[in-house]
C-alpha cells in the first residue's frame, strides 16, 4: 500500500491519519495542530494520551504532543502554555513519497488571538513520518512591524510501560531550574535520570540527543533550535488533581519536551524561527 494521508473524525474532532506504506502512523488533530498518536512501523504506541481527555474544541486534549506558544506554561502574562493548543489550524500542505507522509498545518493571527497577544505572526507545525522516525517542527515567522519575544515548546508526552522502570540518558552535567523544588537551580549528576517523584524540570542548552530506555524498548530523542528540554511527570498527588487523567496515568507517561524556556527568542520583524523534535524508535 502506498503512503497515504486521509481525514478522519478523531473523538469528534477533525484530524489527519497518516500511514506509511511500511506501516508506519500517526494522527494529527486540527484543533491544536496537536500530534494525538505515533505508532512507528511495525511496533507499538509511542505516545500517551490520556483516555479521560477532553474533546470538545475549547478545552486542550491532555497528552499527544501539543504545541506551547507564545509562553511556555506559566513563564508570562498569558495563559499556561499559550494561545495555540486550543485554537483551530488549517491544513497549508500534504505530501507523501515512497516511505514518508507529510503535514503542515498553519495558524495565522485572528481577532480573538490578538485580543490575547496583539501580535502579527504565522505559526507552521510539519509533521513527517516515515520508517520509525517521527520529526515534529514549528516555524514562528514575525508578519508585523515591530519585534516581538516568545517562549515555546513541544510538550511531548511519551508513553511508557511503567515510568519508574523507565531510564533517561543524555542530561548529566546539565543545569537545570526544579520547579517541584521551588524554582531552585540545580546540577544533574547522574548518569541516568529515574523518576521516582514528581518530576518537572526545565534542563538548560541541551546539545546532545537523549535516549529513553523503556524495557525492552528505547527512543532516540533529537532536538534542534531548541535550547531547553523539560522533563515532567506529575506524580501521584497531581495526578489525581488533573481532571483529565486517570488516577494511575502517572505511571504511563513520561513527557520530554523541547522547549525555549529560560529566556525567551526574539524575532525582528520579517524574521523566522524553527525549532524541531525528532523521535526515533530503536
């Protein structure tokens, strides 16, 4: 079967399926520009998405990867993570080839964005799959005629079998800001990072590629343009907090985020910037 790309109805969301022709998936919702489901050729789920989320079109659907701009959670003025996970995207482009599928989607700045952040900007998220790669990458481009600044990220939530079983290797020696520890500036000294509580941390000028070992399964994580990665899981006590999970969805998902989150990106005007995640199953 050739690589195919179709429109779906996701939850009552419209949503792009795409399919490989060696078997690999994914599924792209509209409403948010949000990767809900990658499923790499021939294995299994790599992301997590909770089956208590909400699919209404207003509310952002917990889990998958959905995109944070122009704040990354509650660094600013704006609403947690931004205007863009729960506004609606359109379709600007679909391609596929012999062993890939690609979709871009873009929003561009209405009235009720402006009414939020009163800036001119188109935002564009291409996702291509292929083989056991997924690339996710958002391009910011400045449209108005002054600078304007931003933080973002890609909150990827990445499912695992058992999350204190899980190993993340790549961040020793880094610095990184403990949000569960009162914003305190701290050093990874491990060799290998083991969540055994709740987790969230925002890692500083990442340069080298991560790798999730998750039992029998590992992940190869790559980021690029992206100078921070942000490790998150709620634990138990927030996790029953959250509407929108399961009491036990703690224990499935780990999310690794490409973010630029300690200081913020500056675009001039008719400037651009890109920043892409790349996940690999090993």
């Amino acid at each position: 079967m050739p690589a195919t790309i179709e429109t779906i109805d996701f939850h009552g969301q419209p949503a792009l399926a795409l399919t490989t022709q060696a078997g690999a998936r994914a599924v792209v919702s509209l409403f948010g520009a949000q990767v809900l489901s990658w499923i790499p050729a021939g294995g299994q789920e790599r992301l997590y998405l909770s089956p208590a989320a909400v699919y209404d079109g207003s509310t952002a659907i917990r889990g998958g990867i959905p995109v944070c701009f122009p704040q990354f959670a509650g660094l600013g003025k704006l609403p947690k993570h931004g205007i863009l996970r729960t506004r609606p995207w359109v379709v600007d482009e679909q391609r596929t080839g012999d062993d890939y599928a690609l979709v871009t989607l873009r929003f561009t700045e209405t009235d009720d964005s402006w009414a939020v952040w009163p800036q001119n900007f188109v935002a564009e998220l291409t996702v291509v799959v292929e083989g056991e790669r997924l690339d996710v990458e958002l391009e910011v481009e400045n449209t108005g005629h002054a600078p304007f600044a931003f933080t973002a990220a890609l909150h990827t939530y990445l499912r695992v079998k058992e999350v204190e079983t899980a190993r993340l290797e790549g961040l020793y020696g880094h610095d990184y800001r403990d949000a569960a520890d009162h914003d305190r500036i701290k050093r990874d000294s491990g060799d290998v990072l083991v969540v055994e509580d709740e987790t969230d941390r925002v890692y500083h000028d990442v340069k080298r590629p991560l790798l999730l070992r998750d039992g029998a399964r590992s992940l190869g994580i790559n980021t690029d343009g992206f100078p921070d990665v942000v490790v998150w899981n709620p634990w138990e006590e927030r996790c029953a907090a959250l509407a929108d999970m399961p009491a036990n969805g703690f224990r499935h998902m780990l999310c690794v985020e490409a973010a630029a989150a300690r200081q913020r990106i500056e675009l001039d005007a008719g400037e651009s910037w890109v920043g892409r995640q790349s996940l690999i199953a090993l």
